[in-house]
C-alpha cells in the first residue's frame, strides 16, 4: 500500500470528512447502515446522504433500475426518451393543478438553484434576488447568493453575482411563531414595496434543512407566496432536500396547497445513484429566455440514465405506497424522538415525515458552550456507531433523515444509542 509522508494531511480539510474520523474508510453501505474497514460491527446511518439515499444505501430494487439504465444508454446528449415524458408528467402530476408545466433537468442542487436563479432574472429582466436567514440553496457562485452567510464565508469568494438581502423565517416551535411570521411578512411587504422595480425572486425552502428542520407556522407560506404574488415577483420554492417523499408527501409545499412560480427538486431524485436536479416551472418562464442562445445546458443535464432510474424509482415508490409508510412512521418515529425530552438540554423536538430533529443547549448561556455541547454528542454518537448531524445557524440542533425502510423498532434502537451519547456528553 502506498505511504503518504508524516507530514502531509491525510484528508482534505475543505471536505466533510474533517468532522467525523478522517481516518475512516467505508467499505460498504446497505440499508441504514454503513461499515468500515477494519470494523465488522456496522454504524446506524441517519443522515442518508444528506437526503440523497432515503431509499436506503444500495436499495436492491433502485440498483436493478440503474442496471437496467445502464445497459440501455450512458449519456446521449441533444435527444429525449419516452422515459424522460414520464418522468416530466410525474413530477407535475404531484404539484397543485395550475398552467402548463415544463421540467428542465440540471446536475445536483446548486446548479438547479443556478438555473432558477437565471430564469427568474432573465424572465422578469430584473435582478435582485431575496431570501431567508437559514436558508441553505447550495454553494455554487449563483446559489451562494441565497445561503445564508453562517453556513458560507462570502468575504472570501468575493464578487459574487449579485447580493441577497434576507429576511427572518419564523419556526413553528417558537413560543411567539405567530407574531415572528407575520413581522417577517410585514417587513418583507415593505422591502418589496420599495424594491419590486429590481427584485427577480424569492427563494425560500418550504420546510428550512441546513437551519434544522425549521418548519413554519401554519398559513406563513401561504401567505408568503399572495405577498410575492402581488409584487410580479417570482417565487422559487426550493424543494431540493424535503422533496421525494421526506416530509409525507412528494413535495413539502403541497400539504399548503402552494403554487410557486418555480420549484426544485434534487437529492435522491434518482435514487441516490446519480445527482439529478430538476426544476419545475410554467411554459411562459421557459419562453421568456433568448432562445437564439438560452445559456442553460451542461453536457450532463438531462442525463438519460439518471432520469431513467429517476422514473423507475417514482413508480416504485407509488408502488409501495412509500407516502403512507413516511407518514405513519414519522408520526411514530416523532413520538419516540420525544423521549429525548427528559434531558434539560434538549429541546425544541419537531417533525415533518421522516425530517426530524432537536435543538441542544444549556439554557442562557453563550453560543459557543451549546454549539460545542451538540458536536459533542455528534461525537459520542458515532463512539457509539451512531451517524448524526448537527445543524442551524448556530449549530445547536440535531437532524436525523433516516431510511425510508428503517423500522420503527430500528429507529427505537438508534434514539436510545443517541440517549447514551447525550448522557455521555452532559
Ligand atoms: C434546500 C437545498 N437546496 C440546495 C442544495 C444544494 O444541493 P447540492 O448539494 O446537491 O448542490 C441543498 C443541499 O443540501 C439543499 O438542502
């Protein structure tokens, strides 16, 4: 095997890796779980790829799609396929009925808020770009407008294209949720009020990921979306995290009857196999673009393969009747987590589906102390073979994605491994 000298770091410090061992090295990821070299007993994984396995690491029925996508096509550019229709009708099938819809289907995340970014700006010839503190939309130069600043340093990236003002995003579990959302509303109407002659867009996400699973209060998205309405403002709802079924429904922003201008989609989309993005929009969006050179095609957006594993893994789920089981099960899984409740440090516990999550802190006392107390029980955690995030601006949550296919009882398991490793932390 080859040596690397002592002096040279043996993992890349930008990567995710830095936060967990650097040392760890996977060999193999089946269902919930994840194993390691030299380690026989396997780690519970509740992060799911941040989102992009929720069908399970290394589903068997998902690996027979991308075989059989495989043997049919690699990347054939400038062409459509029947599946490609399909997958188109899927994905308007499960919004709000509204005008005619077309699907344009970028690489990964931030490339679809890239996308969405530059519909909006070309459509309404307008460029200010507005969003939420704690929202997340991704890190490539044009998404990084709309990311909130504690999960990126801008400073260091600068220029950028273009600058996002944001505004509060009210959390259903605050004991003033009410009054936040309609102060958040109020002082948006007045930016807008002044601002709609340059402002493009609206990005927000219909349930906040990165900030912890931060749900809003009843009525606020709504609302939201008559206030951007009245503005000829374009609403971006960016569904990239809570869509394809980790909220209950296949999007989030149904269960509020919203028709935004624009919707994405990404993650586990296809499966986890295959980084496919896709952005929803009204024909009229798609038309407004120069068309003699629209500036919007990379040589692996609307990649055949991945948008035909993508069709095959939406009819299994419908198949399955995957909705109900994410839905039935996070009321359970959200009753277990509530257990959690018994430590003075925990708070905050929350749920939509299978996004859950928890907020970890000493009360009063300074930021520092409970950003550090929740990366201690990230740590402790995974002593105990537990994977977990630590998410918000602050860092102070917990947020667990687990497996569609984890059961209950699996679920049950892995709360009170996280029981010991907060006991352990405190
Ligand atoms: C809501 C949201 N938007 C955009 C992105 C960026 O996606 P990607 O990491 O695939 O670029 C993410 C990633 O976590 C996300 O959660």
């Amino acid at each position: 095997m080859l040596k690397r000298p002592e002096t040279e770091l043996t993992h890349n410090p930008i990567e995710e890796t830095a936060n967990y061992d650097p040392h760890k090295r996977v060999a193999l990821a089946s269902g919930h779980k994840v194993w390691f070299e030299d380690d026989s007993k396997p780690y519970i994984d509740l992060i799911m790829g941040y989102s992009s396995a929720n069908f399970g690491h290394a589903n068997p029925n998902i690996q027979n799609f991308v075989i059989e996508a495989a043997s049919l096509y690699d990347n054939v550019v400038a062409f459509t396929s029947t599946s490609r229709d399909h997958l188109d009708r899927q994905l308007i099938t499960y919004l709000e009925p509204g005008p005619n819809r077309l699907v344009y289907y970028p690489i990964g995340g931030s490339k679809t808020v890239d996308a969405a970014v530059k519909l909006a700006r070309a459509h309404t010839k307008k460029s200010g770009i507005i969003s939420f503190k704690g929202g997340f939309h991704g890190y490539s130069f044009g998404a990084m407008l709309s990311t909130d600043e504690h999960f990126v340093n801008k400073k260091q990236f600068k220029p950028l294209p273009g600058e996002s003002i944001s505004f509060p995003f009210p959390d259903r579990k605050s004991t003033q949720s009410k009054l936040d959302a309609s102060s958040a509303l109020s002082s948006l109407d007045d930016y807008l009020r002044s601002h709609q002659e340059d402002t493009a867009a609206v990005i927000f996400e219909p349930i906040q990921g990165a900030a912890g699973f931060i749900s809003p209060p009843d009525g606020f998205l709504k609302d939201l979306i008559s206030l951007i309405n009245r503005y000829r403002v374009v609403s971006i709802c960016d569904e990239i995290q809570t869509a394809v079924y980790r909220t209950g429904t296949f999007y989030n922003h149904t269960q509020s009857q919203l028709q935004p201008d624009i919707v994405l989609v990404g993650k586990s989309l296809a499966g986890g196999y295959y980084p496919l993005g896709a952005l929803i929009a009204t024909q009229n969006f798609f038309e407004s673009i120069d068309l003699s050179a629209p500036g919007f095609d990379s040589t692996f957006s609307g990649n055949l393969f991945g948008i035909y594993i993508a069709n095959r893994t939406l009819e299994y789920a419908q198949k399955i009747s995957l909705e109900k089981t994410v839905k039935s099960n996070g009321d359970i899984m959200l009753h277990i987590l509530n257990k959690l409740g018994h430590f003075p440090v925990v708070s905050s516990i929350d749920g939509n589906g299978m996004a859950l999550r928890f907020k970890l802190g000493y009360d009063n006392q300074d930021p520092q102390k409970n950003k550090g107390l929740a990366q201690k029980v990230r740590e402790k955690a995974f002593d105990n073979h537990l994977i977990i995030q630590t998410a918000g601006i602050k860092g102070d949550y917990i947020k667990l994605s687990p497996s569609f296919f984890m059961s209950v009882d699996e679920f049950e398991e892995a709360i009170s491994m996280l029981n010991k490793s907060i006991q352990e932390a405190i």
